[in-house]
C-alpha cells in the first residue's frame, strides 16, 4: 500500500506521527539512542514498510539543523574512516532489503545490539584511554550501521557504539555524527525514490505537515544537551541504545 493524502489517515496516525517528530528533532540536537522510537511510532502510525520511506526527509530536515549547529565540532577523520563502510552497508541493505525476513533481521539485530552495548560497558569500566584501531572494528559497526539504516533507519545503535568507542567528547559526538548521517541520508534518497518507490509527492506533503514537529524537538534537545555533563551522556546513550535494542524485540 502506498500512502496518499486522499487516502483516510485516521487522527491517531496523525498524532502519533507528529510525536515521533517532535523526538526525531530532539534526536538530531543530540539525544542519541532514541531513534528506534521514531522508527517504532511511525511504523504503528503507517505501517513498516510505508514509514521507512516517510522518515528520511524528516531525517534530512533535522540533519540540516543539526550539520549548521554543531558544524565547527565535526571530526572528519572519524567520518571519513567509517563513511565507505557505512555506504556498503546501504548498497547491501537495498539489495537484501525487500527480500529479508523481518523477524530474523529484528531478533538478530537487537541481540547484537545489546551484545555490543554490553561490550561498550565493559569498556567503560576498564577506565582505558585506548581506542580500537583495527580496521575490523570499523568495517563491521559501519557495515552494520549501513544496513540497518537502509532497511529500517536504525544506525543510530552502531554508530554510536564506534563514536563511544573513539572516546569523542559530547560536542565532538554529535557533530561528527550529525555530518555522517547527513551524507548518508541524502545518499539513500534516490533508493528509496527509484528503487524501493518508498518516497512519493504524496509522503513528501506528509512530511511537509510534519515538519514543525522537528522544529519543537530541536529547540527541547538544544536546551537538553546543554545541561548534561560529558560523563551522564556517555551512560544515558549506552542505556537508551540497550533500551532501543529491547524495543526492536518487542515492537
């Protein structure tokens, strides 16, 4: 089914959908880990496969923001070693992607997921300096991050596991993501328009209805990040990605 604006969209999709607007524009100020709850509304508001293609250009919007906002944090050399990977990924997820079981990708990734959020635990409280530098590590969040952006808009649990594990700062953190899923979001755009046909004028209007939402959530997530210390956002990422892991099981 492909959604329209002559089709019924019953209210409670409406709210619903302007709900995860709002957490989407808290998300892209800096909130990370949320994002399976964007996901997770806009599916139960739309359907699965409708709302993969309705929250890209919602994604886009507050990457815009976010990219103009936290610009002068961005560390490009953790961009530019784990873009490539993250680009296979999306190659590979518009491959695998109308073919895929979905109760075997969902189980799969939210037990990787909270397996790499336990790592990441671990490695905090072994209070080391250091950082992996295999290029293994790389490939294989930003492989995974790839597929699960395109399939279903959930990289966030991978990126930001490779993020943490560069140890970056708060600031650092989200400019530096906030450049690498702006790249990555307008690189899935012509999939989902010519391939997947998940993007039409009609979800684009949906969007556009959408949009002060995205507003809202930023200004709530720029006041937000303010106000948390460097050590609580590192602990509140890992429990909102473990969080996030649990959803995706149950949703």
């Amino acid at each position: 089914m492909y959604l329209t604006l002559s089709s019924t969209i019953p209210q409670s999709s409406w709210i619903l959908a302007f709900l995860a607007a709002i957490i989407l524009g808290i998300s892209k100020s800096g909130i990370k880990g949320i994002a399976i709850i964007i996901v997770t509304l806009m599916a139960i508001a739309f359907g699965a496969r409708e709302s993969t293609g309705l929250i890209v250009p919602l994604l886009i919007v507050g990457d815009i923001f976010a990219v103009i906002y936290y610009n002068r944090h961005a560390q490009w050399k953790y961009i530019i070693r784990f873009l490539p990977w993250m680009i296979s990924g999306v190659l590979i997820g518009v491959v695998i992607g109308k073919d895929l079981d979905e109760q075997a990708f969902k189980f799969g990734m939210a037990f990787i997921i909270l397996g790499s959020v336990l790592m990441m635990y671990w490695w905090d409280r072994r209070k080391s300096k250091s950082v992996p530098t295999h290029w293994a590590f790389a490939g294989f969040t930003g492989i995974m991050a790839g597929i699960t952006t395109m399939i279903g808009n959930l990289a966030g649990a991978f990126s930001n596991i490779f993020f943490l594990a560069m140890r970056l700062p708060k600031n650092e953190f989200i400019g530096t993501a906030a450049w690498l899923f702006f790249i990555v979001n307008v690189f899935k755009l012509p999939f989902h328009i010519f391939v997947w046909k998940t993007i039409t004028t009609d979800t684009l209007l949906i969007n556009l209805k959408l949009a002060p939402g995205i507003i809202i959530g930023l200004f709530i997530g720029v006041r937000l990040v303010k106000i948390i210390k460097d050590d609580f956002y590192r602990k509140m990422i890992l429990i909102l990605t473990a969080l996030g892991a649990l959803l995706i099981l149950f949703k």
